[in-house]
C-alpha cells in the first residue's frame, strides 16, 4: 500500500514506521526539528517490541508533494485537527481511506466535513508513545494495539485489507463492526487519565494510592460513561468496573500525553478531553464536577507556556 502518515508523532511515527519496515511505501509528514532530524538520519523507533531504524525514511512538511495515497494515517493533536485535514486533501484519491487515531470523540465528524464522510473511518490506538528526541519515537511498554472499523457499522473489504496490512507488519490490529462504541470505550478511560494525570501533575500510581485522588478518578470514569450513554452510545453495563480494572493495572509511571504535554509547556486538548466531556454533560444535563475541576484549573495552561 501507498501509504501517508499525518503526522509523525508518538501514534504515527510507531504504527507508520512498522508498516514501513514491512515494506509498505509510507511518506511522513513531520515539521520542525523532528522533520530535519528524519530525512537527515532516518526514523528510528525505541520499543520493548523490538528497536527500528528507518535510514531513509519518506518524510516531507507538505503534503502535496506525496500525491495520491491508499491510505492516510491521521494521527495529529485534537487542537490541529482542521488545519491537518484541510492539509490532506492533495492526498486523496477516489478510493483513499483516511482512517483517525486520534483521542477524543469529534474527529469524525471534523474530517468527515472537510474531507467527505465516503473516505473517513474510525480507529482507536492503545499505546504510549512519544517523540523522546528530533526523529526518534520512543514506545513505553508493550501495549501497541489498535481497532479500526468503518463508521456506519459492519465490515468492509477496505477496513480488512488494512487490517491485514497491520497483522503483517506485526501489529496487533482488529476490525470493529462498532467503531463508535469503541471510540468512546477508550474516551472514558482517557478523559480521566489525562484529566486527573494532568490536575494532579502525577502519573497513575501515585493517583492510586491516594484514596482521594483515587475516588476522583472513579468519578471521572463515571461521569464520561454516564455522557456517552446521554449521547444514545450503547456501552456495555460493566464499562466503568472494567476501566477502573484497567487503570489499576497500569504500570506505575504511566502519564497521559496531556500530563507530558503540560509538563513541557505545549498546548493541551484540554478543550477535546475534560472540555467535551463537560460540554456534552450540559447539553445533556449531567452534572460533571470531576472533569470540571479538571477544566476549571488546566485551562490558565491549555494554550501552552
């Protein structure tokens, strides 16, 4: 497959760069230092998976010169989303699949509009992934998995074929007949997990042992489940005992990107995380006041130092 990578951040540059090695013809987009540092020594991957060294990877700010592409991975900050859709318009063909990892529960719709809903599918990447230096991405822990599914429901031939592609490349990779749901399965996990990792300034262990920071993570947890189910999404009735189940297996330094990103003083997707979920709790009327707080005090930060 032809395949562009918009962009080559922790999610991106990971899954890109596997498909990569396995010998799909795959064009980053990255910008900045990352960018020189990529067509200047390669994409290199640190992984408990397996280190990768990409020595002469694809890699371009503009899209436009790519061409046509089967395939794009979009993976960009929630706050970039329109600029980078409206970016990856020379990329498409009649059949291009561009398929989002990003957290959140908008981005459909988002590049849906600017992209036009036949090309735009769904996916969910479970990982923790960052960019440690100018081209390189390092991987913490061995979970790397993703979902993908077409967003009206089913299977299609498309969705399976890059499913495959992932298999291949030694991704664990699976077809959702239910895209949406699992979108939000994750949301619940990760608005709490970037909203109170952020509040906090501590990573999951620490959390876990406070009961009361404890507590209000459960209640964060809560509070999403009880959005999404406003909002007419069929989550399963042990959705909220089967994250907290989750989260407290977690490994004890783990951080949610929002936490990273407020640690070096970059823009937040405050508004797209807690931000949502106290939008739509409105809309709705529940009462949010756990991702409020997170809210209410991570705002002063939400557009960077």
């Amino acid at each position: 497959m032809r395949i562009a990578v918009m962009a080559a951040g922790g999610v991106g540059g990971y899954f890109g760069g596997r498909l990569a090695a396995a010998g799909h013809d795959v064009h980053f987009i990255a910008r900045g230092a990352h960018l020189d540092a990529i067509r200047a020594e390669g994409l290199r991957i640190e992984s408990p998976l397996g280190d990768l060294r990409l020595a002469d990877a694809s890699a371009t700010d503009d899209p436009a010169t790519i061409g046509g592409v089967d395939v794009v991975i979009f993976a960009v900050k929630l706050w970039d989303t329109e600029r980078a859709a409206i970016a990856c318009r020379p990329l498409l063909k009649p059949d291009t699949l561009v398929v989002t990892f990003q957290n959140g529960v908008s981005s459909l719709g988002t590049l849906s509009e600017h992209l036009g809903a036949e090309h735009v599918a769904g996916g969910v990447a479970h990982i923790a992934a960052v960019i440690g230096a100018p081209g390189l991405i390092r991987h913490g822990g061995t979970m790397a998995k993703l979902t993908i599914g077409e967003r009206s429901g089913g299977r299609s031939a498309r969705i399976g074929r890059l499913v495959e592609c992932f298999r291949a490349a030694d991704v664990e990779c699976l077809e959702s007949e239910a895209i949406e749901r699992a979108i939000w399965e994750k949301f619940v996990f990760l608005s709490a997990l970037s909203g109170m990792t952020a509040l906090c300034r501590q990573p999951i262990g620490p959390i876990r042992s406070a009961p009361d920071a404890w507590a209000l993570f459960g209640a964060a947890v809560a509070e999403t489940a009880a959005v999404a189910r406003a909002c007419g999404v069929d989550l399963p009735p042990d959705t909220e005992e089967r994250t907290l189940s989750f989260s407290a297996g977690l490994p004890e330094g783990m951080k949610a990107s929002m936490l990273h990103d407020l640690e070096a003083g970059r823009p937040l997707e405050l508004r797209w995380l807690s931000g949502e979920v106290v939008r739509l709790g409105r809309v709705h009327g529940v009462a949010t006041p756990a991702h409020l707080a997170a809210l209410a005090a991570l705002n002063f930060y939400s557009g960077g130092r």
